[in-house]
C-alpha cells in the first residue's frame, strides 16, 4: 500500500497536534495548517509540513494546500480540527462574534474540503474527519453560537459524505467532549467548565487530547471504508446518541 498523507488543521496545540503525532506513528505522511508556527508539533514528526495559514481565507487555504502537494504529490485525509469555543451568555453573543465562530467552525471546514477535494478524487481514496461536539446533543446554554456551528458541521458530514461516497471518500464526525487543552484552560476552564462537564459523564475524569486517537484512526483506516456520514460520539457517557 502507498504511503498515505494526511492535512491536520489547527495543529499546532491540542488535539490538533494529537492527531498529527498520531498518524503520522501509524505511517502518514503529515502536513498542519494553523495561524501560528507549528514548532512543537514539527519537533514531534520526523516528515512533516508546516503551513501558516488562516483556514478561513480561501486565498491561504489554496496556497498552502499548493506547498503540501508539492512537497507530497498528493493527499488522502483531512482532518477539519482546528476551530473556537467562546463561552458567553447569548444575548451577550455579538454578530461579529457569531459570524466569527460560524466562520471557523464551519465555513473552514467547506472551504478545506472544497481545496482537498480534488486530490483526494485522483488519488481514488480519501478520508475526511470533521470535529464536532458532544454540545450538540448536550446544548450548554452559554454556548450557543458554537452549538450552532457544530449541528451544522454535523449536516455537512452527513450530506457530503453521501455526495463523495461514490469516489471512495468517505466523511464522519468525532464529537468529544470538553477536552483538556491549553485552550480550553484559558477559555472555559477557569469557570468550571471542566467539573461542570465531569459531573455529567459516565467516565468519571476529564477527557485527554489522546483519548480521540483511537477513534481517529479507526475512521481513517483502510478497513473503514464502509463508515461514511456517522458521528462518532467520544464525551465519556455524558451523552448518547
């Protein structure tokens, strides 16, 4: 079997940078794409290339895309991670601020699949990982616009994923729970978030970055061809769907 190589958005920190080590321990090829240096992560992955790029221009999404094909030939997975998480009260919630995370969470994701899309058609083989929530079915109050964005990125797994079954794609979501990362410390963590979420999980600890991995691999290993447009939910029996 040929060499797979695989595109991590947000892959500096975090899951992103997970999910990176991850496949590329299992044999991938690796490429990251985030705003900032990728230092560590690069540190980590002896053949890995590192874009600085802001997935929701369409302009860098393109140009950096161009410098992982020409650096690798070709592409087989996307994996759509990077995204934002604001907590705040909705009335609170501003359009930009709505718009913002609509355009991270959601509008990335399109504009990523929209660039990869035909690399993964001539290549006759692809994966697309988008990284929803367990939020969906869980519905913090204070989340609302992410909540939003993330059932959307949910009826795109969903409705793509029957568009590209036919080119031997396949597209599935990974819903997680409230993760433990720098990010999330910064953002949700000093509030409580994390014991909030603890109280209602089955599994009675914080999820982990490497407590995806697992799952990420199923979904884009070569025996899972026949799993296309399922969410996947990771968050601990805090939900179920």
């Amino acid at each position: 079997m040929e060499t797979r190589t695989a595109l991590v958005t947000g892959a500096a920190q975090g899951l992103g940078r997970e999910f990176a080590v991850a496949l590329a321990g299992r044999g991938y090829r690796v490429a990251g794409i985030d705003l900032v240096p990728q230092t560590e992560t690069a540190g980590l992955i002896l053949d890995y290339v590192e874009v600085v790029a802001d997935v929701t221009d369409e302009t860098q999404v393109r140009e950096g895309l161009a410098r992982v094909i020409e650096q690798f030939g070709t592409l087989h997975v996307l994996v759509n991670n990077a995204g934002v998480y604001p907590e705040s009260a909705f009335e609170d919630t501003t359009p930009e601020e709505w718009r913002r995370v609509m355009r991270v969470n959601l509008e990335a994701p399109f504009l990523m699949t929209r660039a990869v899309l035909p690399h993964l058609r001539a290549a006759g083989w692809g994966r697309i990982v988008n990284i929803a929530s367990a939020a969906v079915l869980t519905a913090p109050p204070t989340m609302v616009a992410y909540t939003a964005s993330k059932a959307g990125l949910i009826g795109f797994t969903r409705s793509l994923a029957s568009a590209l079954g036919p080119y031997g794609i396949t597209v599935n979501a990974i819903a997680p729970s409230m993760v433990r990362t720098a990010t999330a410390e910064r953002t949700v963590g000093a509030d409580g978030g994390f014991e909030h979420v603890l109280a209602q999980q089955a599994v009675p600890r914080v999820q982990l970055p490497g407590d995806l991995v697992s799952t990420l691999l199923y979904v884009v290993d070569e025996g899972s061809g026949f799993l296309t447009g399922q969410t996947l939910n990771v968050a601990g029996g805090s939900a179920y769907l």
